[in-house]
C-alpha cells in the first residue's frame, strides 16, 4: 500500500466564482501517513443530481453554501472532476464484525477526499460513501443506494440536534444509475463530515500484521489529533487508551438516554473520536425493553439497547489488545494498567449513565439513592413496555404540571407508579432548586420528538419509491428542534402501534 502522490487536477473553471473557488483541504492523513491507504479516485457519476444539502455544515466548514452547490460543486462531491486540493484515498482498517475477526476490510465503498480546518479551527474529513470500488471492496460494488444515504443523512442530523457527537452529511447525491440491489434502487453518494475516521480497526489492522513501527505512527497521528494534550508524553499507549473509553462512556450514556440502539458495533465502526459513525441497522427504542433488537443480522441480540456499554468495552479491549506491541507486554505492571483501564470503562460508564438519569428525573444535586430511583422507573417502563420517549417527556411536565397524561401510558402498573411519583416528589423537594429548575433540567435531556422509526422509514419510501422530498424535508426539520415542545410537530411524537413496532427490522446499506 505505497502511497503516490496523485496528479493534480486543474480546477474547474465555473462563470462568477472566481480564483477564489475551491476545497481548501489540508490533507494530513495523506501527507503524514504513507502506508495506511491506497490511493484511489472515484467513479465518476453518470448523471448527478443534488438530493440534499447542508447549508449549516457547510458554513460551519468555511464553505459557501450557493458556491459549493454550483455545477462545479456538483462535479467534486459526484466524481466528475477532483479539486485540485484533493488527495483522495482509501483507509486501510480490520476488524472484529459480530465477534470474528476480518483482517482486511478497509473502505470498500468509501473515499476520503481531504481535510478541511473549520470555523472553530477543528480539522474535518470530507469523505465520499458510494462512489465506487476500491482496492478494498472485495466482491462490493462500492455504490450505496439512495435510501441508506439519506437514512444516514436524517440521522446524523438527528443525533446532531440531540446534543451527541457523531458524524454529520454535507450531501447526498443521486447518481444517475440504478444499483444492484433488491428492487434495483438508484445510486447516490453521501458526502460524510467526521472529527476523523480513525476506527479501533485500523489499530487492529497493523497489530494483526505486527508492524510496530506503523502502530507507533497510527499511535502519534491519532494522539496529535485527538488529545494534543499528551502529544509530549513519553508513554502515549495507555493515557490514550484511557481517553478513548471516556469518550466512549459518554457517547453510550448519551445515546441510552435518548433510546438509541447502534446496531451494528463492530470495532470497524467504533470511531477513535467518540463520535457516532456508521448509521447502519440502526433505530430508537420505543417500548422499555433492554433486550431490544431491531437489526436484522443480529439474530443472538449481540448489540441489543442493553447491551451496548458491554459491547463497547469488548470492543475497547480489542483496542487495548492491539496497542501491546507498542507497550512492554512483558511488564505484568504495564499489562495489569492496560486491563484496569478496560475494566474501569464500566465505572466510567456507569458515573455518565447515573449523571443520565439524574437530568432525566430532573435532579442536579447528588444523593446515593438517585440511581435505585431511577432503575425503579426503567422497571416500571419494562413491566409494561411503556414508550421510553414519550414517558420520561411526561415526567418532565409532570414538574410543574398535573401528571393525568404520564399515568394515562400505564396500565395495572398505575398504582406502582403513583407510589413512585410520590417518592420522586420527596426527592425533588430536597433539590434546593425551583420546580421550574428542575423542569428545565429535565425537559434538557428528554426529547419532545425522536426519529420515530415507522416514520423514517415512511419517509424513505417516499423519496426513494415515489420521488417525493416533502415528508423527508418535513420530517428532517422537525427533528431539528427535538426539545421543543412545538404543536406542529406533535404527530410526529406518536408511536407506532405495537403491531408496526413488534415487526419493525433495519438492515445494513451494504
């Protein structure tokens, strides 16, 4: 995988942009990273056509929205023609897929494009998803289908909104052909925003291969992107290590505490950055059940609600397990340290799970009996699979308001829940704060309005079957603004009924 450097590609002459037109990349990863990707260009598109764009991401990236959305916009993002900034590559990465380890996956349908350093100084990856075969494909086509685009697109945007790290669209874009998929969908290209694309598979990509020397650099480069702070540290291995679990306690908490369910967590897919990466199988919880599962391939409920702190502290162990050739493995205290911070990832988590529920409930000061409280609700919510949204939300204006509505959810369990109310209201009085606080707190952290999943996929079908933007457009604004109590948007709270929710499966975009 010796990296070459690609021609350049003389920039595009469009009427009315000017010299000052162009991607400003600055492409570390290629310049600094010779080995860990292959050069490699996009497929052009035959005919493409914007489906989306993000004129707020685009700002937030030092792009002009109406420039970059010209014809010579269009031919960059679409594989037309290449900016001359651009070094486009494939990434090299392995990984542990459903607990069996794939030595040589890498991006087989995905193209780094560059590097961009946004308004608040942050380097950005803009990457290309479905524009073709790469050396990595293995017997993929590398196209991606219009519907797994804008799934990706809604839900980044969504998870956005909702206050959680995660990987963000630029665009979509049809592409002008039909791929070969169930029903022959047309193609499209998502133009992907990420802090990086580092994955705990390309660490496990060079340990599998033993090259230390290659470790050592991934090691350096992830460090002085990530965490500059320990960049003049002698000994990176395990200080880095220690920050990728608090990233990744925070970002299981928080997605937990809107319903989310990944999917699909393989350790090609948990991101270096603690952002959400990869918007698979993936889907919101409705009625309280840990043991929820909607995707399709996980039949054994591998990554179900319940279970994904467990599955990404697996998966840091296998992060853990490929940083040892870089550390003295033959140093039982160097070993004991590696494995006392994989097993603190569960005190990790569990300190961010419990701040969690404490906002859900309304609290901010701690008591010690703040989690059993907290687990009592969750209890009652399983008992009856009560909607996980739709109860704490309730819970919320029960605050300052009557709670008719919360008890209305329940059904023999609303004696059980009445007695609960009133232990919480003992413990809100002891808050020290107002009610109108409190309420503030919680109506922070319980969403009005999710990505209810019978509603994406309605979405869905009506871009992609019958061509029609509206329900999406609507769906994606109202998902914009998911704290608010907003009157229009209150159709959008509903829940599916629990036939359409019991028969609710998600499949991966490959």
């Amino acid at each position: 995988m010796r990296a070459s450097t690609p021609k350049s590609v003389s920039e595009p002459k469009t009427p009315g942009t000017g010299p000052a037109f162009r991607l400003p990349f600055d492409n570390s990863f290629f310049r600094d990273m010779q080995g860990f990707y292959v050069p490699w260009k996009p497929e052009p598109s035959p005919a493409p056509a914007w489906v989306q764009f993000n004129d707020a991401l685009a700002l937030e990236l030092g792009l002009e929205p109406a420039v970059l959305k010209s014809a010579t916009g269009l031919a960059w993002l679409s594989g037309v023609e290449m900016p001359a900034e651009a070094a486009p590559l494939a990434q090299a990465y392995a990984g542990h897929q459903f607990g069996q380890f794939s030595p040589h996956l890498g991006d087989g349908r995905a193209l780094l494009l560059g590097e961009l350093i946004d308004t608040a100084g942050q380097r950005r990856d803009l990457a290309l998803k479905g524009s073709g075969r790469t050396p990595f494909s293995r017997r993929g086509d590398g196209k991606a289908a219009l519907g797994p685009a804008l799934r990706e697109y809604l839900m980044g945007e969504a998870m956005h909104a909702l206050g959680i790290p995660t990987t963000r669209a630029l665009a979509v874009i049809r592409t002008g052909e039909r791929v070969n998929r169930e029903g022959s969908p047309p193609g499209a290209i998502l133009v992907r925003v990420a802090a990086s694309h580092l994955r705990v598979g390309t660490f496990e990509f060079f340990a599998a291969r033993e090259e230390e020397v290659m470790l050592r650099r991934l090691l350096d480069y992830a460090v002085a992107r990530h965490d500059p702070a320990l960049a003049k540290l002698s000994d990176k291995p395990i200080p880095m290590l220690e920050a990728v679990c608090e990233r990744q306690a925070q970002l299981i908490a928080r997605w937990m505490g809107v319903g989310f369910i990944h999917g699909v967590m393989n350790t090609d897919n948990m991101s270096i950055s603690g952002e959400t990466i990869d918007y698979g199988p993936c889907a919101f919880m409705e009625g309280f059940d840990p043991a929820t599962v909607f995707s399709s391939i996980d039949r054994q409920g591998r990554y179900a609600y319940g279970q994904q702190p467990a599955m990404a502290q697996w998966n840091l162990a296998r992060l853990a397990e490929a940083l040892l050739p870089v550390l003295d493995a033959r140093d039982i205290d160097v070993v004991e340290r590696v494995e006392q911070v994989v097993a603190g990832f569960a005190v990790r988590f569990d300190r961010h799970w419990t701040g969690q529920l404490r906002a859900k409930l309304g609290l901010a000061a701690e008591e010690p009996d703040d989690r059993a409280l907290a687990d009592d609700f969750l209890q009652l919510l399983q008992r009856e699979k009560v909607d996980f949204t739709l109860a704490f939300r309730l819970l919320s204006d029960a605050i300052t308001g009557p709670d008719a509505a919360l008890h209305d959810l329940f059904g023999r369990e609303r004696p059980a829940l009445s007695d609960w109310l009133a232990r919480w209201r003992q413990r809100m009085a002891r808050e020290g704060r107002t009610l109108q606080d409190c309420a503030a707190t919680a109506w922070s952290v319980n969403p009005f309005v999710i990505p209810r999943n019978h509603q994406v996929e309605a979405a869905l079908s009506s871009a992609v079957d019958e061509a029609d933007l509206g329900p999406f457009e609507r769906l994606l604004a109202v998902l914009g603004r998911p704290y608010e109590t907003v009157e229009s948007a209150r159709p959008f709270t509903l829940p599916a009924s629990p036939e359409v929710a019991a028969a609710h499966r998600t499949f991966c975009g490959t």
